[in-house]
C-alpha cells in the first residue's frame, strides 16, 4: 500500500517534510490542491471519532498511510494480534447467546452437555468466519473485480479485521447486563465500518461494498443458525434416549 490523500485518495509520494524534530511540514495533494493528510498533527480522539463516524478520510489516514509506515514485521504481529481478538470476541458473542436461550445458564447441565456446548461454540467461531471469509473473497471479485493475490488479500482481511472495532463494545457487556439484541447491532455497525474500509481499499461505489459485506454476514448468520439447528437434534435425540435408562422393571 501506498500513502494516499485522505479527500481524494490520490497517490503522493510523501504526507510531510521534517526540517527538524517537532517542525513539519504537511505536504498538499497535486490533485485536489489540499493537506493531503491532516490527521498527522491531530490528536487521537479526532480520529478514533471520524472513524465511529465512517468518515472515509479518516478509513485512508488509518489505513494507507499509517499501516504503510510499519515495518513487515510488525505488520504480522498486528495482523494475529487483531485476529486472535477478533476471533475471541465471536466467542464470548457466541457464549452469550447461548446464555440468552438458556442452554448454558443451567447449573444442572452435565459434563457432556458442557463438552457439546462448547463444540458447537468452537464450530460457529471457526468455521462460521471460515464462510464469511470465503464469501467476502467470491463476491468481492464478482461484484467489485478486485483481483485476489496473497498481498491484495491480506490488504483486505487487515481492512476487515481493522474496522471491526466495534466489537470492542462486548467488553461493556460484561460489567452491564445488556439484551442480546444489543450483539446484533454491533453486527451492523461493524457491517457498515467494514463497507467503509473495503469502499476505501477498493475505490469502488458503496452500494456494492455494502452489498458484499452484507452476503459474507448473510452467510454466516446462515451457517451459525443450520450448526444450532443440528445442534438442537443431537440434544434431544439425547434427551429422549435418557429416560429409557430409568423404566421401571414389571413386577
């Protein structure tokens, strides 16, 4: 990736000169004749709130032309850093929903019903962004003929993993007790943060980045509701054999 305007994403070669420590200068862009990065000498909380507030400048500063100034190895660090997060929060939203209905909330569940609980948790973390990656990748080259290599696709799964900050809001839910309908609008927030940054990554309209991500997410919520669906049978196929076990012998 390379440093990009924030207003028009043209490409420059640099964001600012340095005549010595703390004397900058903010280069202009050669296309719109404006800062072509002003959120170097802005505090963090600006930024932190043009991105809850999908503002796509703030998506490039954060993305071409900070990102674009680490090191490879950093790079990777932050890249499994997000990932292991990422994939830890679907869990614990995974965990509470489980909760909400009741399966997990019992103190006089079994060691195997816990074991099946926790498989099924597992099955919908793994292989749920499983789908959601691969439909993301498919419809991202259908609809926004964006070529998959191994660098364009870790540019896009960074992108992902990135905007997906709102799911940082689970943490609230554990010191308060929120309905579970509360997950299901982080979701879309974080579906709308992701068409952000995949608008900007891409330069593609934003009604087809919107229309990919929310088929990655159809895909998903689909394959998490088919695994609890499957999950329910063997559950009561289980019930229904316990009972047999306790019939009085004929006297």
């Amino acid at each position: 990736m390379g440093y990009r305007c924030v207003q028009c994403s043209f490409p420059i070669n640099s964001l600012y000169v340095q005549y010595s420590p703390g004397n900058i200068r903010l280069m202009k862009c050669e296309n719109c004749k404006a800062v072509a990065d002003e959120y170097i000498e802005c505090e963090i909380m600006i930024l932190v709130i043009d991105l809850i507030l999908h503002k796509p400048k703030a998506y490039r500063h954060l993305l071409h032309n900070v990102l674009n100034q680490q090191q490879t190895l950093m790079f990777q660090g932050l890249f499994w850093k997000l990932a292991f997060i990422f994939l830890l929060f679907d869990a614990y939203k995974c965990l509470v929903l489980e909760s909400s209905k009741g399966k997990s909330g019992s103190s006089s569940m079994s060691f195997s019903s816990l074991l099946s609980t926790c498989w099924k948790m597992v099955m919908d973390v793994f292989f749920g962004n499983f789908m959601f990656l691969l439909t993301f990748f498919i419809m991202a080259k259908i609809f926004l003929h964006t070529s998959i290599n191994i660098f364009r696709s870790n540019d896009l799964l960074l992108a992902l993993l990135i905007s997906g900050y709102f799911k940082i809001f689970l943490i609230a839910m554990t010191v308060w007790e929120f309905p579970s309908s509360v997950i299901f609008i982080i979701d879309l927030f974080c579906l709308s943060s992701n068409a952000v940054a995949l608008k900007v990554m891409t330069e593609s309209t934003m009604s087809r980045c919107v229309w990919v991500c929310f088929s990655a997410y159809a895909i998903k919520l689909f394959v998490t509701q088919v695994l609890d669906l499957r999950f329910l049978e063997q559950l009561i196929q289980g019930w229904s054999q316990t009972p047999s076990s306790f019939s009085l012998a004929p006297s």
